[in-house]
C-alpha cells in the first residue's frame, strides 16, 4: 500500500494550523511522485467558501499547479474521512488512493451516508486506507471543540 | 413554491455557453432576494478545475461576493441533477431551494447515488423541485454528446 506514516503528519501539522485559524481543524495534503504539491487546511471561514474543505483546497491547487484536471496517480492523506462533496471531488480527480485518519460517523461520506465509492454513479473510486494516525487526527478536532465549548 | 421559470431559462443560458466552450453543457444560477447574484456554466476545462461544476462556480462566487459561508435563503436553479459533490455543497451552503432540470441516473446524487438529502449525515436539506425546464435541460446535453460522436 505504500503508505508513509510522514505523509499524514504532514496533514495532522495543516490540520494543526486550522484549528489556530478558528477553522474545523482537518488537514490534507497531495502527494505525486512521493512529493507533495499541495497541502492546506480548512478555509471556510478564511475564504468565504463553504466548499472550501482541505481536500478540496488541495485538489483545486494541484490541478492548478499541474494544468489539469485529472490527478492521476496522485494519492491524498487527510486527517478525517471526506465528507460526500470531498469524496466525489476525490474521485472525479481520479485521485488514486486515499488515506484518512478519523472515522466521521456525523458527516463522513466513504464509509458513512451515501458511501459515495459504493454507488454506480461512481466512475472511479480510489483505493482507501482509513485509521492512519486516527487517535492524533481525532484529538486535534476534540481538543478543538471542546475548547469552544468552555467559558473564555 | 414560487418558482420563476425565468431564471431557469437563465441557466440554460449558461449550459449553451458551457457547450460553446466545449464544457459539458450543465449552467446555474443563484437567486437571493429575486435578484440573480451568480451565474455560470461548468468550467472544469477552463479552470482546470475538477470541482468546478456549474454550482460549485455559482455557490462560490455568490458567497465571495456576499462575504459569508452560508447563503441561507437562497434559490439555486441548474439545468442537471446535481452529483453527489454539489449536492453537499449545497446543504452546506444551507441553500433554501433547489430547482433543477433533467434527472442524472448515470451520476445524480440528489435523486441517484447516495442520495445526500435523505442521509442522516445530511444537516440541511433544501426544498427541491425537479424537472423545470427538463426536455429542454436534457436536448442541450444531448445534442453536446451527439455533436461529440459524429465524425468530424
């Protein structure tokens, strides 16, 4: 599977800095030929976009950077499991093979909901390993929203 | 449910330029407040961009220009069942009504696929209306298709 554990810190560390921006602290980066090209957080709050979710950030700048569309070959490490708009992204990228950390039963679209992958108006599912660094990615959105919720 | 047919002539507007730029020919527009405050067609092409559907484009815009993730009391009017990408999209921008035109088996996530709208992963649904406009929707795709197939 390939999988270098390097990647997902990498993601776990933009996940990191979104939590500081008061951003939903999930991370991601994309790695092609075993560099990464794009790496980002959330930035909803940041852009004004409520599509503006790490996966999305870091396939809309690779395919920028790359001058294309498809991301073949490319494999995208991010810290909890892609929500249905970040899952059919993936796919519609062509993105290879997915890595993700936490489990997203509240909003998670790979393995919970619609479990995008799973239907036939899926035209290309990547290979998924769920549970990289999973105990690290789901303190960073605890710690997060538990700080939210005490008295400043 | 106060629809007006006028803005989805609108977005079948911009599904012909879509087509005229030899994206595939799905347009939308967003209405708040009786007032279009977005328009556009796919742009994958264009913009390298694998997320750039027609409703990504104009949720994107309308929020950059209003300055907020959340376009509540919103209308999005689009010739094509949205995917399931869009269709989050758009419960995440807390979109009040979805008028949309031809049904997508082969890729729909509203009334196709996973279904968004009906997941307990979904946190807001909007009101949705299909088959607006829908022989006139599907004609645009197809003839698009059509042109693609014949020999030069």
């Amino acid at each position: 599977m390939a999988q270098n554990d390097g990647f997902m810190a990498e993601a776990l560390h933009e996940a990191v800095l979104a939590g500081q921006r008061d951003e939903i602290p999930v991370g991601a980066v994309l790695v092609l030929d075993g560099r990464i090209v794009a790496r980002s957080g959330n930035r909803t709050r940041e852009n004004n976009d409520p599509t503006a979710h790490a996966e999305m950030n870091v396939i809309r700048e690779a395919a920028r950077l790359l001058g294309q569309e498809r991301l073949t070959g490319a494999d995208l490490y991010v810290t909890l499991e892609p929500c249905a708009m970040c899952a059919a992204a993936i796919s519609f990228a062509r993105i290879r093979r997915l890595y993700y950390g936490a489990e997203d039963p509240k909003g998670g679209g790979v393995h919970h909901g619609g479990r995008f992958y799973a239907q036939t108006t899926c035209h290309h599912a990547p290979d998924v390993y769920s549970g990289i660094e999973e105990r690290r990615s789901a303190t960073v959105l605890r710690d997060f929203f538990q700080a939210k919720r005490e008295p400043g």
